[in-house]
C-alpha cells in the first residue's frame, strides 16, 4: 500500500522555496543597481528611468540595450577574475558608470 502524500508539507516546501528565490532576486538587483553605478541616481530618477524602459516598444533600443548590458557582464567578469581575492564579493561601482536617466541605460 502507497504512503499517503502530505499535501501540506509540499506546499510549505514550495512557498519556502519561492521566498528564497524572491529574495536571491531582490539581493541581486541590488547587486546590479550597485555594480552599475545606478545607486548613484535618487529613487525617484532610477524608477522613472525603469518605467521608461519597460514602456519602450522600439525592439531597435532594446537590442542596443541588450547588447550594451552583455559587453557590460562580458568586462565585468573579465576584471572580476583579478580582483576576486581583494573583492570578497561585493559589487564595485564601475568608473563614469552613471548615466543620465535618458533612457540610455545598459540594462532593462
């Protein structure tokens, strides 16, 4: 005879599971505000300039954000190799890295 399944423990174990991988989300755009030097910009220009990209149609803009953002993670990971052992893991703010909020940002 099969053991019955326990609905409510694999239900907690999912919701547990999902906070976890909410909150590595949220650490990590954190991480990534930081790394490019957005920090810089007060709350209110940074949402402005997230609400901009995310209501941009233009597929032209958004690939050159995305090619923008991948040369960005592409130097960064080359640099990150040498300063791992005096970085032990947080993010560095990248020189000139603050942009105006025109929409010209490296990610979306």
């Amino acid at each position: 005879m099969r053991k019955p399944r326990d609905y409510d423990s694999e239900l907690k174990a999912l919701e547990d599971k999902a906070k976890e991988l909410k909150a590595k989300k949220v650490q990590q755009l954190g991480e990534l505000v930081i790394a490019t030097g957005a920090d810089a910009l007060s709350a209110d220009e940074l949402a402005g300039a997230l609400v901009a990209l995310t209501e941009t149609t233009d597929a032209g803009k958004k690939q050159s954000w995305a090619k923008r953002g991948a040369a960005f993670f592409h130097s960064r990971s080359r640099r990150s190799g040498r300063t791992a052992e005096r970085d032990s893991g947080s993010a560095q703010t990248q020189p000139g890295g603050t942009q105006p909020p025109s929409g010209s940002t490296g990610t979306a």
